[in-house]
RNA sequence: GACCCCUUCGUCUAGUGGUUAGGACACCGGCCUUUCACGCCGGCGACACGGGUUCGAGUCCCGUAGGGGUCGCCA
C-alpha cells in the first residue's frame, strides 16, 4: 500500500515555523516513500478564514518547496484542485461530514443532546500506538470519567475538529498521521472515531514541538517563530528546509548541511527525536550562510536583487563577476547592498576613520608609485597586481598595509570588502586609476591644509 | 485537579550495558591573511536528582524534581 500523507493547516494569516516543519517532515516522508503529499486545508473556522490568509499557507509551502501531489489548485476554494480525493478546503465538505455523522447516529454511535451531537465514547483507556512514542496507554481524566462522550457536531450545525480531521483523513485514504505531539492525548478520540466509522485508524507518529530559545512555548510573535520572517529577510529555503529537519530529526552521523535531495534520501520515520527542540536563530543564520555561498550565481544574482542591490546599467559579466567576489564574504544577504555597492557606482564617500590613516601623509608617496605601476601593469589582472604590490612594498621597505589600505579605500571606501586584488581585478583598470587619481587628489589636500 | 510526553555541553544532537561521552551552532585562543569572511588547529562546556538491577549504567527499572502538551459546542 502506497503512503499517503496529509498536511492539514487551518489559514490563521500566518505560517508558524512548527506548522512549516510538521509539513516538512509529512511531505519528505511521501518523497521518501515514493507516496502522495496531500494538503487539505482546515477553513472552517470562517472568521478569519481569508483568501489572503490561505495565499499564505500555499505561499510558504510553495517556497520551501513543498509541492503538493494533491490539494488546492490556488487559494480559491470554488476554483478546482488537483487531485481525486477532493474537495480539499474543509468548508466545501459539508455533506459528507453530515452523511458520516448520520450513519453514527443510525449505528447508536452518536445522538443529539442539548442541540449538539455527541460521540458515544469508549469508557476504558485507549493504546495509541505510535511510530515516534511506542504504545502510549492514554487513560481518562477525571473530567472523561465523568462524561466521556464529546461533542462532534455543535449545536449551530458545525461539526467539530476532531470530527472532520478524522472523516477527511479516512476519506482521503492517508496511511500516516504524522503531526506535532501536541495532538497526542486527541489521539484517543481519534482512534475511536475511525473505529466507529468501520475503519482501522492510519499509522500515527507525533513529532516533538518546536520551542523558544528560553524553552516557553512558540507563539507567532516570537524571534524566527514564522515563516514569513525568513521570506521577507530573503533567506535560502533551502537552508530553512534544512535546519528545519535537523530540529526532531537527525541523520544520526555528523551530517549538517544537505541538499533536499539528501534529506529525502536519509528521511525516515525512526529517527524522529521524543524530546521537544528549541528555535536556535543562530544556527538558522549560519545554516542560511552554508546554503548561500553555494548558490549557483544566477539564483545568487536573483536574491541580490530583492536584496535591493541596484545594479545601474552594469553588464550582465560585470554583475556576475561583482558578486562572485562577494558570497563566500556576505553572511546575510541584506548586509549585501552595502557590501558591493562601491561595484556599480563611481560616487561614494570615503569612511573618515580609515581614510585618515590610510591617506596619511607618510603613504603618498608609496601609493602615487603603485598608481603608476598599475597604469603600466600589462595584465591587469589578480595576480600580477598581487605581485607588482608586494615587489613594490618590499622594494619602499613598508608594510603592505601601507598600500592595501590606501588601496582599498580609494577603490571601496570602506574597510570590509571583498579581495582587494580580486576587486580592483572587476572594476577594470580605468575605474581602479580613476579611483586612485581621486584619493591622491585628496591627499595633495590635507597635505596642503593639513600639516602646514 | 486529572491524564500524556520528555530530560546528554548555553542550543541542536550522536550514543541502544564496558567510549578519554563524539559532532554542529555560539563563545574563547592560535595559524593563514590586505580587510572581513572561509579554512585549519586548539580550548571552554553535558549524562536533572535519588534509589535500585548488574562485575559494570548516559544506556534497564522505580521514585522525585523540572519542562512541554492535553482534558472546549477552538483548530
């Protein structure tokens, strides 16, 4: 029998960082298995079920890459889906909530009390068996000891959670429940239902929660807590992803950062962790960073861009060349911007810390000698500028900080860059003499008015 | 109040009776180096506590404490 998974969100407005990973482990575990990936979408609550806020569930899973092998074609509940198990928004299930409720009915199963409808529950304790906990032998509370029915359809006609969770899981033929443990003391009622409905319950694995740093409970306000903080900061999906399934999950070796392709491959149900783990933005950050700096350029190219790196009328090698010297350098790609901006305009202020020693008088004449060297260097690439400025340093007898910094500034600005060599290598011979020309002016200046 | 789950460095984790308790993030040194970063080397740092079982326990059992979850005409 094929594995059949299901991620069921309810459209709340936002995709919390748990929902992403409880949808993570479903959908590599179809991938794993070679099943299906079903996602149903739990709108029954009709306040605040939006348009919008379904578009941010289908938003976050499509750029984490979760594809789904059925569910919703768009955030349009009327407007079709993909998939023979449908419809897959709950608010178009009505009838077959009202159908299954009647037959419990007619079974004695169920029966109306007050307007509502109340389940005939088992009165004993329930063995769960899950894949993550083992058997987990759930016994009543003292509430359940004294009325152990619950209701599955309110008074108002609405049929309730546990109701519509369980008929649609059986009805969409899911095989594996895998959900966060939050829903494991549910899990009773949940079993019982499926027996009252004729069938065997599906496989269950509850996976731990993920907490905050300070091991309270993870609520949407909270540092990393939703997707859209990780969208919005145009970080890797990828290096989401792969964080994510390091958090209740490991590989049981050393590894860390994998593609998705690995993570599909060495997903298994087995290793899944008992104990809950917390939300470490650190970790997330270098993971982000391990994923960035292998990017192929032209993805690399495509975040810059909504990083707001303004390219100006640069040419399509130039950009490429630019920004290869920067992303083993940039750890976020906001601080991106900043970092290559020197790259595509000519107008920049110097950083008056550095410029003030790295201008100093006593590196004039040093650095008017390199001009002139570069001016005349025959290949006016990496290397050979290596090699001209370090023959030159040692031939002045002063550090090469004494031209590298007089360098740098002129060329950038600023202290933190890329590869000095590598830099003035993609801005080309007549942008670096420029830049260079315009630093010795400035040093003819405060020499003028300086120490006069 | 009842019920359920959990407990190894600050954090994520490896570890299934015999290990100098391993790795990763973070942190601190050093090397490399034009800056920053990478990389490499080194350091700091953990089996919640108490009882058992056993020749031997992080590993098995019981208890305690702590954390999390659930008990709704919310999902």
């Amino acid at each position: 029998m094929s594995v059949r998974v299901r991620f069921a969100p309810s459209p709340t407005g936002h995709l919390h960082i748990g929902g992403a990973r409880t949808a993570l482990f479903n959908w590599l575990y179809a991938r794993h298995t070679g099943g299906q990936f079903v996602l149903r979408i739990e709108d029954t609550d009709e306040e605040r079920n939006t348009p919008e806020a379904i578009n941010v569930i289908l938003e976050g899973l499509r750029w984490l890459g979760l594809d789904w092998d059925e569910g919703p074609a768009n955030n349009d509940p009327a407007d079709g889906s993909k998939g023979d198990h449908g419809p897959y928004f709950q608010s178009q299930r009505g009838e077959i909530y009202a159908r299954h409720v009647e037959v419990l009915k007619e079974k004695g199963l169920a029966y109306e009390h007050e307007g509502a409808v109340r389940f005939r529950m088992q009165r004993e304790a329930t063995t769960i068996p899950d894949l993550v906990c083992g058997d987990v032998v759930r016994e009543l509370t003292d509430r359940e000891q004294e009325q152990p029915d619950f209701v599955i359809v309110r008074s108002d006609g609405k049929p309730v959670f546990h109701l519509v969770n369980v008929i649609d899981d059986l009805e969409m033929g899911i095989t594996h429940v895998i959900r966060g443990e939050d829903h494991l003391s549910n899990t009773s009622k949940h079993i019982a239902l499926f027996r009252a409905l004729g069938a065997e319950p599906p496989a269950f694995a509850h996976i731990p929660l993920i907490l905050n740093s300070d091991g309270s409970k993870m609520s949407k306000r909270d540092d990393g807590a939703s997707l859209d903080g990780w969208q919005q900061t145009h970080c890797v999906p990828e290096a989401v992803v792969n964080y994510l399934s390091l958090l209740g999950w490991s590989p049981k070796d050393d590894s860390q950062v994998m593609p998705v392709a690995e993570l599909i491959e060495r997903f298994d149900l087995p290793q899944i962790n008992r104990a809950n783990a917390r939300f470490d933005v650190e970790k997330m950050q270098w993971m982000n960073y391990e994923h960035l700096r292998n990017l192929p350029m032209p993805r690399y190219r495509q975040l810059a861009l909504k990083a707001g790196v303004e390219f100006g009328d640069a040419a399509e090698d130039y950009i490429e060349a630019a920004l290869a010297t920067c992303q083993n350098k940039v750890k976020q790609i906001s601080d991106l911007p900043d970092y290559c901006r020197f790259y595509f305009t000519d107008i920049f202020e110097y950083d008056e810390a550095m410029a003030a020693k790295a201008f100093a008088p006593e590196n004039k004449d040093g650095f008017a000698k390199l001009r002139e060297i570069f001016a005349n260097l025959e290949s006016f690439g990496p290397e050979p500028m290596e090699t001209a400025l370090k023959a030159l340093a040692e031939q002045l007898d002063v550090k090469i900080r004494a031209l590298v910094m007089p360098a740098r500034c002129a060329c950038t600005g600023v202290k933190i860059g890329p590869s000095l060599y590598d830099l003035m290598a993609v801005l080309g011979r007549d942008r670096v003499l420029a830049r260079l020309d315009r630093a010795l002016a400035r040093m003819d200046e405060s020499n003028e008015t300086g120490e006069a």
